[in-house]
C-alpha cells in the first residue's frame, strides 16, 4: 500500500516552460515533506521541502505547493533547463518521531531545448 | 570528506555469495538509513539506525538482509547467499537527528548478481 504516489511516471518539457511534478499521500500523520533529485548513477539529492504549517515554499525557480486537505503537494521548476532532467522523488515523514521518509516511486523529467 | 560515503561504488558478485556493502554518514549525525532502489522502482526503506535505540528493520526485506552500526557511525549492510533479484543500488542516507528533518544521501553502491 503505497503511502506517496507520484503517479506520472514521466514528464517531458520544453526549455523555458514551467514543470509541475505532483504528489499524492494518504497518511494524514505526515506534515513534512521533501523533493529529491536524482540524476542516473549519482545519489538523490535534497531540493526543497515544506512543513504543514504552509502551503508553499519557494526557493529560486523551485516552488512546493501543498494542500494539505486534499493530501497532496506539487514542485514547480520555472523556467525548466536542460539540467533539470532527472528523477524527482517526493518524500513525506511525520515531523516528530523516528520513523524513516517514505518515498514515491519518482517522476522522471525531461527537458527538451 | 563532508559528505556521506559509501563503498564498494559498484560490486559484481555470484548468486549465493554473501555481500558487504559500508557506509560512512556525515559526521555528527545520529540518524542513518539504508534504502534501496531496484531498477524501474522507487526507493525502498530497508533499515534505520537512530543514536542508542534499537534499529527500525521494518523494511528488510528477508532474514538474508541484516545491518549493524558500529559505534554510532559507521554501518554495514550485509546480504547473504544473494540472489538476482537483490541487484539494485543500495542507498545509505544520514541526517542530524529523528523524524522531520533532511537526509542526505550518498552515492550508493550498485550491486549486480549474476
């Protein structure tokens, strides 16, 4: 039973044109949440991430929008670049408590210029 | 180094070997994960070590798999008598403290069976 989904498998864009990657989770104990990126044969790397007291977090060209009523959350990449190619992975944990992030399966991005 | 170091990068092994796989997390962080992702998946939560407290290995996924962190920082994961299907890139993440906070992920290490 998976608890992140990221249902879109694969996205492809144009250069210069505004990417959105979504995120759906069913666990309403969850109230932090992160994006990774991971390019081919490296690790994921942290991007940006929000906690439930907002419902969106900005940081260069990357936005998090969460709603936290419908349970799910969205990463804006504008203007997309070509080295924005790579899989995105979304995570969400309980903010309190040991428990390990729980991943979706990752949408892969592809920029196109 | 600064970041979180895993070894062997890649290891090429014969099904029923038994593997080793070691990880270095960032120093000063007491929380450490080993995650796994299989080819076309997404990645999978295999262990979690946090300070003194008794591992989480919820997400191991057989008695083949087994993790210990020795003196609250360097960990190894061990797989026995490997099969095919345990050919993935293992992950290993550390992060400062329990629950809500950033993990930082190193390289991994990708292990093929043959």
């Amino acid at each position: 039973d998976q608890q992140v989904k990221q249902n879109s498998p694969s996205l492809s864009v144009q250069e210069g044109r505004i990417s959105i990657l979504n995120c759906d989770y069913t666990n309403s104990m969850f109230d932090y949440f992160l994006w990774y990126k991971k390019y081919p044969a490296e690790g994921p790397t942290f991007l940006i991430s929000i906690s439930s007291i907002k419902d969106k977090n900005e940081d260069g060209r990357f936005t998090v929008f969460l709603n936290k009523s419908a349970k799910h959350l969205s990463l804006h990449i504008v203007p997309s670049q070509p080295g924005d190619s790579a899989v995105y992975f979304c995570a969400a944990s309980p903010h309190s408590g040991n428990t390990p992030l729980v991943f979706g399966k990752g949408t892969r991005l592809s920029v196109i210029a | 180094g600064a970041g979180v170091s895993q070894s062997p990068s890649n290891k090429v092994t014969e099904k029923g070997k038994d593997v080793e796989l070691r990880c270095d997390p960032i120093s000063g962080h007491t929380a450490l994960y080993w995650y796994r992702q299989s080819l076309g998946q997404g990645l999978e939560f295999l262990i979690y070590f946090q300070g003194n407290s008794a591992p989480d290995k919820s997400g191991l996924p057989s008695d083949r798999f087994s993790a210990e962190r020795t003196g609250g920082s360097v960990s190894t994961l061990t797989i026995q008598r490997t099969q095919q299907e345990d050919s993935a890139v293992y992950l290993c993440a550390s992060m400062t403290g329990g629950g809500g906070n950033t993990i930082y992920f190193g390289e991994g290490s990708w292990l093929t069976v043959v």
